[in-house]
C-alpha cells in the first residue's frame, strides 16, 4: 500500500515536472520576456505588436492580482522572480519595494524625456513610467440644479453646506482611499489631519469599502448611477473617461476635478532582480517610455504618460486636468507611518 | 487462486482511490500552504511567537464575528433552501430541470457584482450590516443545499415513509424519525460547505458590512497584502485552519452519527407528480419564493446591462464583440478561455474527486481523506495563493507561470463537491447487491462496473455540472494565483467594473448576464445527462 502510494505521487511529481518544462521553455537565449504586473495593466494590441516586431521578443504578461498583491509576491520571489519586469509599484508601496531587494538599477537613456521630479529613485531601481492624481471629482448637473457651488478645495468640505455630500473609500482596504487620507495628510500635517476628519466625519462623511461601490453606486456623477453623494474620491481621468463611454458622448464632461485635492500616484517599472532575460527586460523598459507606449497608457489605463514627448488623446486635452501642484508625500515617510495613519484614521472615522 | 487475484485487484483499486486523491492533495494543497506558513512563522530563523497575535482583543472580534456570521448564513441558507430541496427531490413537474440549472446562477457570480447589485435593492437600513451580508450569503449558498439534499433525497425509497404512513405515524414524525437521518449524510455535506464558504467570505462582508466588518480572511488579506506581516498573517490563517478542522471533525462525526443507510433508488421511482391540491400549492408557493429570493438581484444585474445612454439598449453587448485595451482581448475570447479552464478542471475534479468517493465510502472509521479533501475549502485562499509562487519557484517545479495551474487550482475547490455529492450515493448503494453479483461470480472490477456505476453515473453528473458551476465562478484561491494573458470571464468582469464610464459599467454586467447564461446552459446539460443514464440502468 505505502508502496503504491509513493509510486503514485512520484509518477505525479514527474508528469507535472515535464509539463512545468515544457511551460518555461528553459531555453539558452530567451526569446521571450515576461512582464509582472497587477490587474489593471493594459495595453493596446498593436503597441504589444510593435515591442516584439521592434525587438523580436515575444511579450508575455503575467498578471498577479492587485498591486498590494502583485508587489508581495515580488518580495516573497525576490533574487528568484516570476518574470523579467515588475510593473505597477507606485509611490504609496515604493519604499517597501526597495528595502525588499526586488529591483537592480537600470538607467533607460529614455529617461531624457521624463520630469525629472517623477524619479525618485537615484540609484534607477526603478523607471517612472506613468502617473495618475487621486482628485475629489463632483457632479456638476446636481449642483446647478440645487444652486450651490461645487467645493474648491479640501478646506470646503468641512462646510454645513456639503453635509452628506461626501463619499470615500475606506484606506485600509482601497488604494484610492488611502491616496485621499494621504492628501489630507499632505495637506494638513501630521498634527492637523485628525482634526479634518472628525469634522468630516459630523459632516457625513460616508465611507464605503472600495472604488466600484463609491463611483458607481453612490456617486450620483456616474451614468447609470442611482446614488446620492455628488462628492467622490476617484481619479483625474474620470471625467474624460465619462465623456468617452457615455452613449451619445456629451459635449462637455458632465464632472470635473476639485484641483487642490489631487493625491499624485506615480507608476513604475523596473527590471527584477535575477531576471532569465535582463537584457529583454531593459529594452521593454525603454519600449515603456517610448512615444508608442507613453502614447497608449491614457486610453486604456485612464493615467497620464510620463514622457514630455507623448501627445494625450484629444478627449484628454479636453476634458482632463493635470493638476499643477498635486499634493505629495516621501515615500519612505508613507512606509514608516501607513500602518499607523490608518490605524487612527479608522478609530476617528468609523469606530 | 482466483480469490488472490480478486484481493490483488482489490489492493489495487484502494490504493488507486486513497493514493491518487492523496497525492493530488498533498503536492497542491499541503505543500504550498506549508512552505508558506513556515516562511511566515519562522522570521528571523527562529519560530516567532504567535502569542501577540492571539491575545489582540481585534482578532479575538474578528474570529467570533467570523464563526457566528458562517453559523447564521448556514442556518438562513437552510431555511430558504430546504422547502426547495423537499420540492426537488420528492416531485416531478414539467421545468424541473430548468428550475435545477436556474438556481445554480447565483453561486458562480463575483463577489463583487452581486454586493452591488444587493446595494440596489435592500431596504434602507438592511443594506448595510450583519443583516444583509447574511442574506448575501444565503444568496450565494442556496445552490448547494438545494442541489446536495435535492440530488440524495430523489434517490430515497418512497415506500419507506408510505409504510410508516400506513402503520399510523403522522407526516411530522415519519419525517423526522425516518427521513431525517437518512438524509442526515447529505444535509450535514451541505452544512459543513455552507459554512466553510461563509467563513472564508471576505468581498461581501467588506462591501456589505461597511467598515467595521471583518473577517479571519479579510485580515490575513490586510496583514498579507497591506501591512506585509506575513508572521501575523500566517498565525491568523493557523486560527484559521484551526476552525475549520473543527468544523470538518464535528460533521463528520454527526454525519458518522446519525447516518442511515437505506437502499437507493433512481430517480424516476421516486419522483411523482403533486396530487392533491395541497401539494400543487406546495411545489408552486416554494418554488416561487424561491425565484422571488433569488430572482430580484438577478434581476437587476440583468437590467443593468442594458441600462446605456440613459434608456436601454443592447449597446453593451454589441460592444462585447470589439477587442479592448481593458483585457488585451475580445470580450468573447473570456468566454472561450472560461470553458475551456472550467472543461479542465472539471476533468480533473471528476476524476480524483470520484475516486475519493469510493475511498470515503468504503472506510468504516472516521473519515480521514473526506476532512483533509474538504480543507481548501476553508484554508486561506490569499496564504495558498503566495504559497504557490515560492513552492514552486524552482525547476523541476516551476509552475508559477504554466496555464494549466489554473484549472489545477480550481479543481482544488471543486473536489470536495464532488466528493460530497458522490460519496452518500455510493455509501448508500446496497451492500447486498455487490454481495449478490459477487455471489454469481462477477469479479470486483465487473461488481464495480455493473452495479456502483450506473447507479453513481447520476451522481457523478450532477457533480460534473457542479465542478463545472464552481471553475466558472473561479473562487478561493484561484482568485489569487498568477495568470497569463488570456482572461476568464470573472476576470473581464473585475477589468470593466474596475474603470470608469457607462458603457464599462453596462460591459461588466452584459458579461456578468453572459456568465448566468453559460452556467444555466451547463447546469441544464448537466441534467440531461443524469437523466440518460437513468434511462440506462
């Protein structure tokens, strides 16, 4: 019998060892590089085209869940990684990366064309290659029609005349969420963000547990949404993309940004350290801040190209504001304080 | 020398059913989740003390709250699905097949849809709460009991409740003196994955309990993920393993307890029309609180996707046949990769599952293969999803990027189904007529051939359509290993909801009405099937 059962499990172990052979190839030269990233990376068809036509490497993506998941199975795989490039670490987790040992230094010549205050990293560990802005966004038809003006900033919404306008997502469970309690750190310091949330908290604040509840349900901007709040925590993109997927599309974006409450969340790639096909993966970084690539990331990932040289899509150019000065916090001060920031944040706004 | 050759084959035969599940098990369960745990545990080389985990009075909350919310969505699942299952398994009316494949739609759809549809149409002050993540779950969870039970009580001999009827005992008492504990294995299978899929749920206690809600789960998600404590995370998924095998061991034991064994039936001997007028209203008025149950939030997922350009309109599912940036694919390639993952696993779940039913069926102590099959049900998904990143990180074992990992792991979560839904049959099959058909010479194989496979072939269809059900609606840890670039149709439905704009919105749930479809087609094929091999015995 035990026999038997070890004969078993050792033809198992071998049938699936040859199939995992079979799966990664184990080749002398690569001819494929494979991209880590999280579930919301995307990319037009013809762009992936472009990279294998330019670099005749076949371009796999390898998507392992959201970004807090994605960097965590970077770190348990650090020196022994899943694939070539990691993309989608943001400012918010960059430290944690780095002290991880996930990345070695790669400096794309690329980067000529980068705002140099996207770099954070000196040692080029990691590349920047996107950015996006967390900003209050308000449903301009409710407040025409009730004869109010929209908030113009984060000190408004304090005011008896937006109570139980607001809803955001909470920051222990969405990236969102914490990007906004990060503006509100930024913003108001270390002694003084307390004090905003519990008068947003009298206000009525409502807090919900992610971005598709609070867009979609409760903000009334959406359309199709049945919700009340015309205040939400989204993104600097949302306005263009409620011009683009509104059937028929509207003239003018039925929302718009509160400018001075805008979070930056910056993006980056970079090539992982023990990767199969280093050199693969510096050109898919380079390839990632090249006009083709700088150029697609508006339309399908909803973020703003970091490349000076990219032109935004006319929807962009219309209908989206790049905040001039967005709020901003060190991401190692973000690492060393997240935890207990949401700690207190949860205590003052929902206990 | 013909009796050594048969005690050969039956050698064989137990440690083909014991070995092959085992193994499975062993490579792909234990193991990651061990290499895991011991990664988290053993900081700094040395075992770590768990001990200012434990004693956090917040983990203290969230284990209580977790245990107790598993235990009432269990007890309301039953209460809405038993008059159902009594329908399913005593009559025969004409859509019964239709009704079968129709309540298996809930339980494959996200988290994350059915929360937000379940916002739309709660009642203001049920929305959010205990209250309604319990009705959620019951949502959810009806397809199990209603299956489960419904399955075994159709193949219970009607003549033993008439005789009971005919010596005077009144329709309560034959109930719960005779069919009660016959039923007991079946009801008790249903319970004990009721309340292992209520236990581990965290999307809807998130989203449904609004901030303040946690579960064991969501906070192995928050000390994996967000916090990266994985010492924290893996002495909480320890509590949480720790509940489960109490949860698998008191089932058994109840089941072990209170079975009975009673000769099988098939289906069409036991089915009949409802008689009297009292019955008819039965069967309808059951039949329609159910719809009406689970009915209205499909509703309102199935409105959503036509709700565009403030009217409504097929746009979105127009839509779904363009390539989009959103999933590097049409939307129609999510349906092919979701059958073809769902065709896989359900191979996979069938075999090693059906073999695990005859091993379980056939020990007579406590059922050790049946507990540890039903573990990655209640182990944490987000631990095992890590753990197979570094325990299979190196050749011979690479799989961290092979596609077949996929239905691999989904198969994990199916298997138990399987198990639960083909063991009580083949337990339940007469030992006397395998005596008997040995008596006449039949060797074991020809005994197991002839007599346990027709009467199983039904069983082990409507576990087939299950596994199917199950690998469609992709939960547990397939939710958190790595995949290539060929999305399912889960996955596509997180991608549109996950973006901003109406006709995203309007994608996701067309996508999400296309998945009802698939499952209900499946399911009503499914049942079919088991009606052919009746036609057969």
């Amino acid at each position: 019998m035990t026999k038997c059962h070890k004969a078993l499990v050792g033809t198992l172990v071998g049938i699936l060892a040859f199939g995992g052979f079979a799966c990664t190839g184990g080749g002398e030269s690569p001819t494929d590089v494979v991209l880590v990233t999280h579930d919301s990376f995307a990319v037009s068809e013809d762009v992936k085209k472009a990279f294998e036509n330019e670099t005749g490497l076949k371009l796999r993506i390898l998507q392992t869940g959201d970004a807090g998941e994605t960097l965590t199975k970077a770190l348990l795989t650090a020196g022994n990684p899943q694939g070539d490039v990691l993309f989608g670490v943001d400012n918010t987790l960059l430290s944690r990366a780095l002290d991880g040992d996930v990345f070695q230094p790669y400096e794309s010549p690329a980067l000529v064309a980068v705002d140099a205050r996207l770099v954070l990293d000196p040692e080029h560990r990691v590349t920047p290659i996107d950015h996006g802005e967390v900003c209050l966004n308000v449903d301009k038809a409710w407040f025409a029609d009730q004869g109010i003006a929209p908030p113009r900033s984060l000190d408004d919404l304090d005011d008896p005349r937006y109570r139980k306008l607001l809803v955001v997502q909470n920051p222990a469970t969405s990236s969102p969420g914490l990007a906004f309690l990060l503006a509100t750190i930024a913003r108001y310091g270390e002694g003084g963000w307390q004090g905003f949330w519990r008068r947003l908290r009298e206000n009525g604040v409502l807090v919900v547990d992610g971005w598709e509840e609070a867009y979609t349900v409760r903000f009334s901007g959406a359309a199709g949404s049945r919700g009340d709040r015309p205040i939400v925590v989204s993104y600097a993109s949302s306005p263009p993309a409620e011009v683009i997927f509104r059937m028929p599309q509207p003239s003018t974006a039925p929302t718009a940004v509160v400018e001075d409450s805008c979070f930056r969340q910056i993006e980056f790639a970079g090539v992982l350290r023990g990767a199969r096909n280093e050199e693969g993966a510096q050109k898919l970084v380079d390839f990632m801040l090249s006009k083709p690539f700088q150029e697609d990331v508006p339309l399908s990932m909803f973020v703003f190209p970091v490349n000076r040289e990219a032109k935004l899509p006319p929807e962009f150019v219309k209908f989206a504001v790049v905040p001039e000065r967005p709020l901003d916090l060190p991401p190692g001060e973000i690492e060393a304080n997240r935890d207990d920031w949401i700690k207190a944040w949860t205590d003052i706004v929902v206990r | 020398m013909d009796g050594h050759r048969r005690s050969l084959s039956a050698r064989a035969w137990r440690a083909l059913t014991y070995g092959v599940p085992l193994a499975f098990l062993a490579l792909f369960f234990v193991y990651p989740l061990a290499t895991i745990l011991e990664r988290g545990l053993l900081s700094n080389g040395s075992l770590a003390s768990p001990l200012d985990v434990l004693t956090d009075p917040l983990t203290r909350d969230v284990v209580w709250f977790t245990i107790w919310q598993a235990l009432a969505s269990t007890v309301l699942t039953f209460a809405i699905a038993l008059p159902a299952a009594y329908v399913l398994g005593r009559y025969t009316f004409p859509g019964r097949d239709v009704v079968r494949a129709l309540v298996v739609v809930p339980f494959v759809l996200p988290t994350v849809v059915v929360a937000l549809a379940f916002l739309a149409i709660l009642p203001a002050g049920l929305e959010r709460g205990w209250a309604a993540i319990l009705i959620a779950h019951a949502f959810f969870n009806v397809a199990v009991v209603v299956l489960v039970v419904s399955t075994f009580w159709a193949s219970l001999d009607r003549r033993v409740t008439e005789a009971a009827a005919t010596l005077g005992a009144g329709p309560w008492r034959s109930f719960r003196e005779i069919t009660l504990p016959l039923l007991a294995p079946a009801l008790a299978a249903a319970a004990a994955i009721v309340f292992l899929f209520s236990f581990t749920s965290f999307g809807i206690v998130l989203i449904l309990g609004g901030p303040g809600y946690s579960t064991i789960e969501a906070e192995i998600y928050n000390q994996a993920v967000r916090i990266f404590d994985l010492r924290a995370a893996a002495v909480l998924s320890l509590v949480q393993l720790l509940c489960v095998g109490v949860a698998v061991w008191i089932t058994l034991r109840l089941e072990a307890r209170v079975a009975v064994r009673g000769g099988l039936r098939s289906e069409r001997d036991v089915l009949r029309r409802p008689h009297t007028i009292r019955e008819k209203a039965f069967v309808a008025g059951s039949l329609c609180l159910l719809a009406l149950f689970l009915g209205l939030p499909l509703a309102v997922l199935v409105e959503r996707s036509f709700a565009v350009g403030g009217g409504h309109g097929l746009d979105a599912y127009r839509a779904l046949a363009h390539p989009t940036s959103a999933l590097l694919a049409t939307p129609w390639e999510a349906v092919v990769n979701s059958i073809v993952y769902a065709g896989a696993a359900t191979v996979i779940a069938v075999v090693i599952g059906g073999l695990a039913a005859f091993a379980v069926a056939s020990s007579r102590g406590p059922r050790a293969l049946d507990g540890l099959l039903m573990l990655p049900l209640g182990a944490s998904a987000v631990m095992l999803g890590f753990g197979f990143v570094i325990a299979f990180d190196r050749a011979p074992l690479d799989f961290r990027a092979a596609p077949w990992i996929v239905p691999v792991v989904q198969a994990l979560v199916a298997i138990p189904f399987v198990v639960r839904i083909v063991a009580p049959t083949v337990r339940a099959i007469d030992e006397r007529q395998r005596e008997a058909a040995a008596m006449l010479g039949a060797s074991p194989g020809r005994v197991r051939r002839e007599i346990d496979l027709p009467i199983i072939g039904r069983a082990l269809a409507v576990a087939a359509g299950f596994a199917f059900a199950i690998s469609l609606g992709e939960f547990g840890a397939t939710v958190f290993i790595a995949r290539p670039d060929s999305p399912t149709l889960p996955v596509a439905i997180f991608r549109f909801l996950g973006r901003p704009g109406e006709l995203n919105a309007a994608e996701a749930y067309a996508l999400a009405v296309v998945l009802m479809a698939v499952t209900a087609i499946s399911m009503f094929v499914a049942g079919r099937l088991r009606i052919r091999r009746n036609g057969w015995i």
